[in-house]
C-alpha cells in the first residue's frame, strides 16, 4: 500500500529495523513532566521524547537512517546517534539481541552489525483504504519533501509534508488514538483523511446537495455527463506525434509570427469587426455564442488528451480523465474535464503543459482562423465566420488566462509555482498571520500566498458585488413584485422546518 524504505544493496552501513511491536507493549510519553515511561518484562525504564518517537519506528519497515533523520527532523536537537545509542540499549535490556554471526555494537558507533529481534511480521490493521498511493511531488525551487497520497478509487488526494506522511504511515502499526499522542496535529489530519474518503468505511457522497437551496447556488454549479478515458485511451496515440519536439517548435513560431502580422493589421481588423457588429450585431449574437462553446469543448479535450499522453509514463499509478461535463456559470453553460490526475505526472513542465493544452488550442484556432480571414472574400460568409471564430477563441483565452478566478491561468500559477491549493492555502496563511499562530508552509512559498490573498479576494468581492448589483438592479426596475415574492417565498421554504422522517 505504502512506499517501503527497502535498503541499498550496495549499503552495508544501514539496516532496516526489526519490528519490536508484537512482542512489546508501546512506551508512554507524559507531557507534564516531560519524561517517557516503558515496561520491558517487571522492570521500568525511563526513555526521553526523542526515543519514544524512534521506538515508533521499530515495526520492521525504516531503516536506521531514516529514522534517525525523522528524528532529526522532528526534535531538532537530538543526538545525531540518536538511534545507534537507542539500538545499543535495547540490547542492554534484552530486547535486541546481536546476531551471532557478528562482534556486536562498539562504542564508535560502527553501523556494519545486522540486529535480529526474532520476531514475526507484525499484522497490519491500518484503517485506510486498501490500495492507497504515496506519490512524491517534485518541484525545482521546493526544498522540503512534498508528497501526495492519492485514493485512486474514489478521485481525491492529500498533499502533506514529510511529517504527516510519517504519521499516517505509524496507522499500519498504530491506532489513531495512539499517533495522536506523539503526533499533537494528527486529529486534524485524521479529519482531512475522513474528508477525503482515505478511511475504511467512508464512501462518496451520492450527489445529493446538503442543505436546502440557496439562489447563489445558481451562479455556479456542474453537470457530469459522461465519463470518456476509455476513449481517449483508445485514441491518444493516434496524436502523440502532437507532443513531438519539432510539432512544438513549429507551433510556437507560427504563432509567434501570426501574432506579429495580427498586430501590424490591429487597426484594420478593429474597424471591420466595429462595422460588422453594427450592421449584424443582433444577428451575430447567438453565432458568436455557439462557436465560443464549440472553442471552449475542443479546448477541454486539449487538457484530456495531453494528460492521457503524459500518463503512459507512469502507467503503474493509471492516470485518468473520470469525468466531462457541463458547467454553468450565472446559467452560462460551457465545458469542462476533471484533470486533477496532473498533480501526479513526475514533471513540472508536464503538469504545465495538461494545463496550457486547452489555452496552446485555442491559440491555434484562433491562428487558422486568422489565416483564414487573410484570403476569404470580405462579402462571403467564410470571411465573417472566420471573424466570429477568431474573435471567440480570443475572448476565451483571455477570460481562461485569469489566475485570480479558478480557470487555466488559476492552476497554470499552481503548476509552475508548485503550490497546490494556491488559494486555500494563501488564506490561511493570512489567518494564521492575524492570529498571530505559526504557519507551517515553507519559507519559499510564502511570498506567493502573501501576495496572491489579497488580489484574490479583492477580485471575488468586486466580481460578485458587480453580478449581484446588476442583476439586483434590473430586477427591481422591471420586476419589482415578482422578485419580492419570490423572495419570501424562498424565505418560508428556507426557515420552514422540515418534516420528520416517519418511516419504522
């Protein structure tokens, strides 16, 4: 289930801890006098905080390299021998002993003896799901180990530092009342796992919205309707030639000069679609619609079939595109794909990439359309409809490039910064700032979430503030009575009480 330190074959100076677990009972910590406690057979040996969180780890899967840097890394001050001094006591009283084929531990800290407790194999009785996934996230400016455990059951994931990761991984061994007490945020974490459905027992919701309905509900809400990765598992290789070196350069400069001759005729087109939208605008309208939702599904299938391309490096984690759909945003309907797999592709630029695929298409239709426009007749329908197509994908992509709003330009910033939940996490970083409470985020990414909050919030007020005050305004200048009576109509429906359920 887990990712197992197994040990270097080349590395005679580390060895994998033997699991002590079934044959001993787990020693005690008390905080108030600062002192750890354990029964070995009638007598009691006192232990600092330092060991009782190394002892944890003698179950028969670290390594005594890694568990001294996990100590390192929790108790700072600790010896750098902390685990060899651990190993020679546990010999002293009888838990270890030296197997006979070696001389035995010396002062000097020599790490060539191999230990054997002479135990069995400790079961595991982990309460997570069976079949969870440790996925290390790399990034090139992230010093600290970041990891993902993945569900690949019901689609969620966890991202967390090394120290979560090791207190999860202490359930296989341990309950969760008993992690909590070496581990003080280990509730919370348990929450997160709860939440995302890591835990035996948790299942996912079966789409029923929780609560009565509320109006603002309609300014966003999705519509799953298929879920298509057999197909594009089926299609995919019929494009790889698209990801291809020369493909890409030969994409980037024929945008590149198409972008250059745009501008020198920006004046002109300017003018012509000015006159085009004065003569026909009415006509236009519903068009201009239509092609903007066509854009915006081939968009959608860019990120799909990127992801799917990428995905065949890592065929052992089986990277999926679940779900397409419909979203609608203030009853505005347009596409969309579930690609959060991305988070799991080994490199930064491929996770970059599933998320400008969509924008690199609409570029590129923009750009045939473009061209198109360059030779069509100017009374022809081809010559407006190339107009209306090369307008829509250009208004696409700048409504998409936003990284204030949850659109590509939002989780592009999270693909190269590295930041997952780039603007959860900037708020409560703010949060701990004005309470004045420790903020557990690396010092490298605190400046992007202490410059993205505000300019984050900032935009959902003045977005909302605009929608709400428009569509307020015209509703009280041309239907004043229907919307007060629907109004209190929801107020009753709101505050009634629901009718209990009778049923034996």
């Amino acid at each position: 289930m887990f990712a197992h330190y197994s040990l270097p074959d080349n590395d005679d100076q580390d060895w994998l801890l033997p699991d002590i677990s079934t044959d001993y009972s787990k020693p005690k910590f008390d905080r108030q006098t600062n002192q750890g406690m354990w029964q070995v057979g009638g007598k009691l040996h006192l232990l600092s905080e330092p060991e009782v969180y190394a002892l944890s780890c003698f179950v028969g899967k670290y390594t005594q390299s890694h568990t001294q840097k996990a100590c390192s890394r929790k108790f700072p001050d600790c010896p750098p021998n902390l685990v060899t001094k651990l190993v020679e006591k546990l010999v002293g009283m009888g838990v270890l002993a030296v197997d006979s084929g070696d001389e035995g531990i010396d002062d000097t800290g020599d790490q060539e003896k191999a230990i054997s407790a002479g135990v069995s194999p400790a079961v595991s009785k982990s309460p997570l799901k069976p079949g969870l996934q440790w996925v290390p996230y790399k990034h090139w400016w992230l010093k600290e180990n970041i990891w993902l455990l993945r569900n690949p059951i019901d689609r969620t994931f966890m991202f967390m530092n090394e120290d979560a990761k090791e207190a999860i991984e202490f359930l296989e061994t341990m309950s969760p009342a008993e992690v909590a007490k070496i581990e003080p945020h280990f509730p919370l974490l348990w929450q997160h796992l709860k939440m995302n459905r890591m835990i035996q027992g948790t299942s996912p919701s079966k789409g029923k919205r929780r609560g009565k309905f509320n109006p603002l509900q309609l300014l966003f809400f999705e519509k799953p309707l298929a879920n298509p990765d057999r197909w594009l598992s089926r299609h995919v290789d019929k494009l790889g030639w698209l990801w291809s070196r020369p493909s890409g350069y030969l994409m980037v400069f024929g945008l590149i000069f198409s972008a250059i001759l745009a501008t020198s005729q920006a004046g002109t087109l300017a003018s012509h679609g000015q006159k085009l939208w004065q003569n026909q605008g009415s006509q236009l309208l519903i068009p201009f619609i239509i092609y903007s939702l066509i854009i915006v599904t081939i968009h959608e299938l860019g990120h799909c079939f990127t992801l799917k391309h990428y995905a065949r490096q890592v065929p052992q984690l089986d990277l999926k595109v679940p779900e397409v759909g419909v979203m609608f945003m203030c009853l505005m309907p347009t596409a969309y794909c579930l690609t959060t797999d991305s988070y799991f592709l080994p490199k930064v630029y491929q996770r970059a990439l599933v998320v400008g695929a969509g924008l690199v298409v609409q570029f590129l239709i923009w750009m045939g359309a473009f061209w198109v426009l360059q030779i069509a007749d100017p009374t022809s329908w081809l010559h407006t409809t190339s107009y209306l197509v090369m307008t829509a994908a250009l208004v696409t992509v700048l409504w998409n490039m936003n990284p204030l709003a949850k659109f590509d330009g939002y989780f592009f910033l999270e693909a190269i910064t590295g930041v997952i939940d780039l603007r959860g996490r900037s708020r409560d970083f703010y949060r701990s700032l004005l309470t004045f409470k420790p903020s557990n985020e690396p010092q490298e990414t605190r400046w992007i979430l202490l410059a993205y909050a505000p300019f984050s919030l900032a935009y959902s007020i003045l977005v909302f503030g605009f929608l709400l005050s428009r569509l307020l305004g015209w509703s009280l200048e041309n239907i004043p009575m229907l919307l007060l009576t629907l109004f209190l109509g929801w107020l009753i429906y709101f505050y009634f009480p629901e009718p209990k359920d009778r049923s034996v």
